[in-house]
C-alpha cells in the first residue's frame, strides 16, 4: 500500500508534547509511595501467565550525545563482572515469591550497551537466570548490541546461549552526523556484526535509525537508507530524536543551530516511509516497521499485539519482571520502577532489599483507559461494543470528554468514528500518539516533559 502524502501544515500543527504510551498510566504518574512489597503481593497473588523477563545493562564505554536511555558511562571494565552478581540477586529476591510453573516465553537484554560485558560475563548472567527459571522451547530471546563493542566471541555466546533476536543500534550512517553525535560506526562494523549474528542462528535482525539529529539531510539520510536496506533487517525501528537538554546534560554537546528545521526533518520522515514501504516494509505504528511475514506484522493482523517498556510485544499474554537499575516491571495490575541511581540499586540489593523505588496499583479506570490506548496503539482501530460489553460500560457515554476531544482529529481525517468503531486513518496512524492522548485521564493535571509526536 503506498504511503500517505505527509501534509506539513497538518504535521505541524499536531506535534505536541506527549507520551509514548509504553504504559498507562504512564511513568510521571508513579508515587515513591509505592514499595517493593506491594511488587511482591501482586506477584505472589498472580496466577500462572507466562513471564516475559527484562534485564538492563547499564555500561557504556562511551556517550552518545543523542541518549535519553538510563546509561553508567564508566571505562572500568570491573564494574561489569559485580553488576551481574548484583543481578542474580535481584532475581533470587523476587523468583522466591513466584509460584511455582511459570514458564518464561520472552527475555530482552537492553542498555546500556549490553556488550560491554565480557562474553563470560553475559555466559553467567544467560546461565544463572536459566538456573532460576523454565524458558519454552520457542522462546524468544533478545539482545541489544552496539557494533563497535560487539566481538565474534559475544555473538558465539549469545548465540550458543540460545538468542535469537538481535538489535543493532546505527541511528545514522553519514560521517559528519555521527561525528556530531559522538558515534562513529561504519557501515561494514555493522554488516560484520549481522553476519556473524545470523550464522550463529538470530532468525531475526532489527535495526535502529533516527531522524532529527544535528547535520542530517534529506539527501544525507537517503544514503543512510541505502546502506541499511543492504543490511535487509527484518524489522526496523526509526526513532524520532528528542532534544531534551534540560534533562539530559550530556545532549548539550548537540548545538541546537545544527538541528534539521522541522521542514527538513518531515520530509526526512516522509522520505524514510516512502523508501521502507517500497522496499516491502509494512508500518506497525510508533516508528517501528517490519516484514509483512515478521512475528509483529502477524500478530497485529490478528489482534494480538501489545506494548510494553521495550516497545512492540508479541507476548501480550506475559507478566513482565524486570531486572536491574531503572528497569519496571508490569505484571498483573502494578507497574513497579526500580532505582534510576546505580549506586542506590546495588545497595539495595546488596541489603537484601528490594530495589523498586516508585510504582502504581492501577484503578479500575486505569485499566478500562489502558485497554483502549493500547487497542488504538496497536491495532488502530477499536471496537466501542466490545470493549462496553467487557467492562460493562456504556463507551461513548462514559468517555464523553474524550469523544468530544477526538472531533477535531475526526475533522482532519486522522480517524472515523462509525458503526461503533473508532478506526484510525492512514495518515492518522503517524498520530496515533495524539489519539491516544485524548484517552489519558492524568494528561493534563501534569506537567512533565515529553518528546514531540512527530
């Protein structure tokens, strides 16, 4: 299907600040009032979903200026081999109140750059949680990596260990791009890293690129596009940069003056739809893209697709646990953010405490509100009947204030409301965050910074 001419004016005038709906509530909305006991009693009380597990790895040899994750730059190459007994810890402090049979479908490792750790790092680390747990046969096993820190021995690893799903971070392949963002990468680090990743059995490549940062182009990200397609990822995120200097420190090495105008970086955006639709490449919404015969596509088409802190999930039936500094789990009705200061998590861990820090038990209204978010983020459509009839609601009489708010969007075609269903249009689907938005309960009641919708 050929991609919707991209109209700036309308672009322009809904690119607002607003969240990015990996959970709703979403993180602003939790309270240092909640504990890690209240994580503890919902999983004890849980019954036997499958687990999806989450691991952050903090460790970056180097900054990127670009980062909004959670990173430690450090060159001490010790703190690695103790942060992972930190982490088999942490595990052993909650697997104890799991009841028993719960079988893992999903694990992620994310950073941080994972790869910092030694390959027998990251050999204990997969070991010890497959002591602690029960994966299925066709579970699905994630990693992130960076390139320049990623050696044949780690992928011999990680592939050995049984992971199958590999996501390479590139953001921008032109020289004069990376040198202002402080990572420089060639194009034959990264095809030496999927290669070698493939033949250690990743059915499953994701790449990661980004629009907006300083020095960009649109003929300087069309290279960028050429270079990637060649690499013929299965999936493909393309993250719109959020310049936050005011939270971030580091990103104020970025100069401002040097950011694409919002011009140029639309049409960047529309350039990289065009070229991934063309290349075969279907959108799944929230800058992710993917192979129409991928595991995301599939499941999108038959309703079964979610989100959580990572992104796009095929394994919405799961409870998430996560593990390490910042990292937030979600099972059952909690969300659950462990410390955001590394040194605060290791001397919970290492008390013997939990390291949860802050959290949410969702109300009813949580729940309902989420369930229409996530509908809408995920499939792009909602049926009202359905979801009245599952929470014994009347739907456009209890979201009487969101209805109303949806009308201008209607008026601008980003969405249909008929036959009692609420179904996004294809140019609305590039503003799903703004439908979304019209559902949040807390949204305007609190005032934090989030990145722009387009």
């Amino acid at each position: 299907m050929k991609p919707p001419e991209l109209d700036f004016e309308l672009l322009s005038r809904y690119s607002v600040a607003g969240p990015r709906y990996t959970s709703y509530p979403t993180a602003p909305q939790f309270s240092n009032q909640f504990t890690g006991e209240d994580l503890l009693r919902e999983i004890a009380d849980a019954d036997a979903r499958p687990l999806s597990l989450y691991v952050h790895l903090p460790f970056c040899a180097s900054v990127c200026f670009y980062c909004g994750c959670n990173v430690t730059f450090t060159a001490d190459r010790s703190r690695s081999a103790a942060y992972v007994r930190t982490l088999l810890r942490e595990v052993d402090l909650t697997r104890e109140h799991l009841s028993a049979g719960r079988e893992v479908a999903q694990l992620h490792w994310g950073g941080g750059t994972p790869t910092f750790f030694a390959p027998r790092e990251l050999d204990e680390l997969i070991g010890g949680i497959g002591e602690r747990f029960r994966f299925a046969a066709d579970a699905e096993l994630g990693v992130e990596v960076d390139p320049r820190a990623t050696t044949a021995e780690h992928l011999r690893v990680l592939g050995a260990a049984g992971f199958n799903r590999l996501s390479v971070g590139i953001q921008d392949f032109d020289a004069d791009v990376q040198r202002a963002i402080h990572r420089e990468q060639s194009a034959e680090q990264t095809l030496t890293v999927i290669t070698e990743a493939r033949r250690r059995g990743m059915r499953s490549v994701s790449v990661d690129l980004m629009y907006g940062l300083p020095r960009q182009s649109r003929d300087s990200f069309a290279r960028t596009l050429d270079l990637t397609l060649t690499l013929n990822p299965d999936r493909l995120a393309l993250f719109n940069f959020a310049y936050l200097p005011g939270m971030l420190r580091h990103q104020r090495a970025i100069k401002a003056a040097e950011l694409p105008s919002p011009a140029v970086k639309l049409a960047i955006f529309q350039l990289a739809v065009e070229r991934l639709s063309a290349a075969g490449y279907e959108y799944v919404g929230m800058d992710h893209f993917a192979r129409a015969d991928d595991d995301l596509c599939r499941a999108q088409r038959e309703g079964k697709l979610s989100r959580n802190f990572q992104g796009y999930s095929t394994h919405a039936d799961c409870d998430l646990l996560a593990f390490g500094v910042s990292a937030i789990s979600s099972p059952g009705r909690v969300y659950a953010q462990n410390h955001k200061n590394i040194n605060d998590y290791i001397a919970a861990i290492e008390g013997s405490r939990s390291a949860v820090a802050r959290g949410i038990r969702l109300t009813d209204d949580d729940v309902l509100r989420r369930e229409v978010i996530m509908r809408l983020m995920c499939d792009f459509e909602l049926d009202t009947l359905a979801v009245g009839e599952k929470f014994k609601i009347d739907f456009f009489k209890y979201f009487a204030a969101s209805c109303s708010a949806l009308k201008p969007l209607v008026a601008d075609g980003l969405l249909v409301v008929s036959g009692g269903k609420i179904t996004v249009t294809p140019t609305g689907r590039f503003l799903i965050r703004n439908i979304a938005m019209c559902f949040d309960a807390y949204l305007k009641a609190r005032r934090q910074r989030f990145s722009k919708t387009v």
